[in-house]
C-alpha cells in the first residue's frame, strides 16, 4: 500500500506567518472550502491542520516549511464519527 501522501494547492489566510490558515484547497479540479479548523499543531519542519471541509469529509492537511509546499495526509469522508483522527 502506497503510504505517500498527495501534494494539493491550498489557498490560506495569510497572517504574521507565511501560509498560517488554510481557507480553500483543491483535490486535482475539486475545491473544498475550510469549514472549521477542528485541531492544528507543529513539529519541527511541518504545521499540520485537521479541518472539516464543506463536503463534510475532514482532511489532515501537512506544510513543509522548508520546501513550502502542502500535502493531504489523511481523509474521512465524515461517516466515521466514532473514529478519532488525532489525539482531540
């Protein structure tokens, strides 16, 4: 199984930081709106979001700082409720 995850255009609001909250990303031709940012946290290299976009799918979604580039690392549709995608 291909564990790599999927390089996405995002478009963010833009504060202090460069790229510091994504609004709008797209999927190939597909744009999701941020609904909610649901948790957000660091590590040394990355910023990670977990949001629920207006399709009501929650993504994780990963930027590199060092490369400033974004990627999706995880995806549910929505019907899992039950199941926890971070430690929130």
């Amino acid at each position: 199984m291909n564990t790599e995850s999927f390089r996405i255009r995002v478009e963010c609001y833009a504060g202090y930081r460069s790229e510091e909250t994504p609004r709008r990303f797209f999927i190939g031709g597909r744009a999701i709106r941020v609904e909610n940012i649901l948790d957000r946290w660091i590590a040394p290299d990355h910023r990670y979001f977990k949001v629920r976009g207006d399709d009501g799918g929650v993504y994780i979604l990963r930027y590199d700082d060092p490369s400033d580039t974004w990627a999706l690392t995880l995806f549910n549709n929505g019907t899992f409720e039950e199941i926890r995608l971070s430690s929130t």
